[in-house]
C-alpha cells in the first residue's frame, strides 16, 4: 500500500510563487523530458514570452542551437550535482540578440530529472567590475598626482623664477628662451593642477539637483561654443526625480562627455548629440559614506553619431591616460569616472559606428522622511 504523499498548504505555495518571483536572475524548471515547468518572472523578461507559454514548452525552443547549456542540463541529471557555466551565449533573433550569461543548473531533489536553471546576465557584473577597475585607476592617479603637486610644482616655480630673472638681462633672442621657458613651465603646472583633482578625496557635497536644468546649462555653453554646428536633440523624462549629486561637478562631467562627442563628430555636416534621461531601475552598489546599498535608477545618456570608440580602447576608456586625440591628456573621462564614483554611480560606453552611447547611472534623491518610510 503507497503511503500518503503529503501536499504542501496552499499558503505555502504562495509563498514559494512570490520568493521565486522576487528573485531578479531568470530562473526556470525544466522537466526530465526536456520541458519548461515553470518559470518567475525575471525569465518571462528574459525570454520576452510570458510564463504560461513557457510553461510545458520545450526548453531547446528558447536557446540557440547546439548551445552548451543542454550538455550541462544532462549532465547534472547524470551526475545529481550543481553545474555551473560562464560567459555562455544566449542570444537568439526571439530575446533580441546577444545576451552573454552566467548558468547555474541544480538538479531537483523531489522529483527525479527535473533541474533548476539560473541566468546570470553579464552586463550588471560586468558594469560593476568595471566600476571597482574605474575607482581604483583613479586612486593610482590620486597618489601620482599627490607626488607630482610636491616633486614637479615647487621646482617649477623656482626655475620660473630664475627665467624671469634671467629675462631682465638678456637680449631678443634670448629673451626669447627664457619666455619659451616660462610659458613651457606654467604648462606642466596647469597638467598638474588637473591631476590634483584626483587627489581630493573629501565628502562630495551633494542635494536634490534638476538634472534636466543641468544638461540644459551644458547644452547652452556647447551650442555658444565648441558645439555651435553640432545638432543637439533632448528626449528627457519630465517625470523623473532630483538626483542626489553636487551640481557642479555634473556640469563638469556632462560639459566633458558633450565636448568628446563633438570631437568625435569632428565637423560633420550631419553631426548630432542627444541627450536623453530616463528611469531605469535595477542595478545597486554601495555609495561612499554610506553603509548600505542603494538603487542607481537614473539614466543620462549622452549619444552621437560620431566615428565612433575603436573597440580595443574601450575597456580602457575611462583609465588615465588613454586618449584617441593627438593632443589629449587622457585625463577627461579619468576625471569623469572619479566623479561619478565619488557620487556611487557607474559610467560606461557602448561604441557602435555612427553611435557611441556614454551612459550614467546615478541614485535619486530621497527626503529623510521617506528614508525613514522605507
């Protein structure tokens, strides 16, 4: 006689439905036979299907043909052990193209050859590790820049001094080399002066800013000069919150990305800037000065239709000294990452022919009350 299998109080069921859902990765069950059981949400995203026509389809029809993740699903069945895969694509015409993930296939103890499947897309990893690699290129250049203000700028001074001294008794041709000395001295004194902006690393003084009435501003003092021939198109979200950040120093970062775009479109009778804000919710890191983490729900984008980023540069865009001009420092998007960093943002770079996207994520203004509230 079969003993009573026990089943599970309604409430509970609930309960699992809801946690399955809360969880952000996509996660889905596939059956011994190869089917989808049942999925949470975040896969119905994923896949861009809704859950009930996941549901007892096979799984072979969301994948791409002859990807590894098969072989991992009948290898746990075979082994009764947890598998895991990285960096494996995804993408296929019906979820939008490329997607790169990490895998997590389990089997399932209560019913034999069914497993667990678990997506971890690439992206939010690989924007934080980006982020941690930002933050620490701008503490290197926090400690060069410390040396340099002390080891460069005081001997600079007194070489200045003896040129000028030097000037008062010298002839016109070699007045005009003690000049050439001067003017070659106050020249690495300015590149020393943009590099000791890495070194202050004081609390960035922030509060509600209109982030919309900053890209304005930029806009305005591009449009008046190094952008006047350059199209400048606005998609904003009028809906969106104050961001929590120091005023200035946004002016700062967005003057610096608008003015890389206008150099990458460099003349073009067909040159355009957009600048778009949008709420994009998803993504939290741990903010300087802060204990716990917060959301990053605020999305800036500055877009061209410019050459373009060579796509070996990219991953190292944000490091000091890497440029694409002939004449840069290599200093202006280094600055731009401490900045957003500083604030508990991200910055990065899509770079596509005739469109390069810098996109920022910053965290939203929150009153004490509604901290308190949540």
């Amino acid at each position: 006689m079969k003993a009573d299998v026990k089943q599970r109080p309604a409430a509970e069921d609930g309960l699992t439905r809801a946690i399955l859902d809360a969880v952000p990765h996509p996660v889905v069950t596939v059956s011994d036979d190869g089917q989808i059981v049942d999925a949470n949400v975040a896969a119905e995203t994923f896949f861009q299907v809704s859950v009930p026509l996941l549901r007892r389809r096979p799984f072979a029809e969301f994948v791409p043909f002859g990807t590894p993740l098969l072989s991992l699903i009948e290898q746990v069945r075979q082994r009764g052990a947890p598998v895991n895969e990285y960096r494996v694509d995804l993408g296929t015409p019906r979820n939008g193209g490329e997607r790169v993930v990490d895998i997590h296939v389990a089997p399932m103890a209560e019913r034999a050859g069914h497993v667990v499947v678990m997506f971890q897309e690439r992206t939010i990893a690989e924007k934080m590790d980006r982020q941690l690699t930002h933050r620490g290129a701008a503490r290197s250049v926090s400690a060069l820049a410390s040396m340099l203000a002390h080891e460069i700028k005081n001997p600079l001074s007194g070489i200045r001094g003896a040129a000028q001294l030097l000037e008062q008794s010298a002839g016109d041709e070699d007045r005009a080399l003690t000049r050439l000395i001067c003017d070659e001295a106050d020249r690495i004194v300015k590149l020393v002066d943009r590099m000791e902006v890495f070194s202050d690393e004081r609390p960035v003084e922030r509060e509600p800013v209109n982030i919309h009435a900053v890209l304005e501003h930029v806009r305005t003092l591009a449009s008046s000069g190094f952008a006047r021939h350059i199209r400048f198109v606005e998609e904003y979200d009028p809906s969106l919150p104050p961001v929590y950040a120091n005023r200035d120093q946004l002016i700062q970062v967005f003057l610096n990305l608008v003015k890389n775009a206008a150099e990458a479109i460099d003349g073009d009778q067909d040159g355009e800037i957009q600048l778009t804000t949008a709420f994009r919710p998803g993504v939290r890191l741990t903010v300087p000065g802060a204990s716990s983490k917060v959301s990053l729900p605020l999305e800036f984008c500055v877009r061209d239709n410019g050459k373009g980023v060579p796509e070996d540069l990219v991953p190292h865009l944000f490091d000091p000294f890497v440029t694409t001009k002939p004449t840069g420092s290599g200093l202006g998007l280094a600055l731009v990452a401490k900045i957003i960093g500083d604030h508990g943002g991200i910055v990065e770079c899509d770079s596509q022919p005739r469109r390069t996207t810098f996109r920022v994520l910053l965290p939203m203004y929150r009153s004490s009350r509604s901290s308190e509230d949540n």
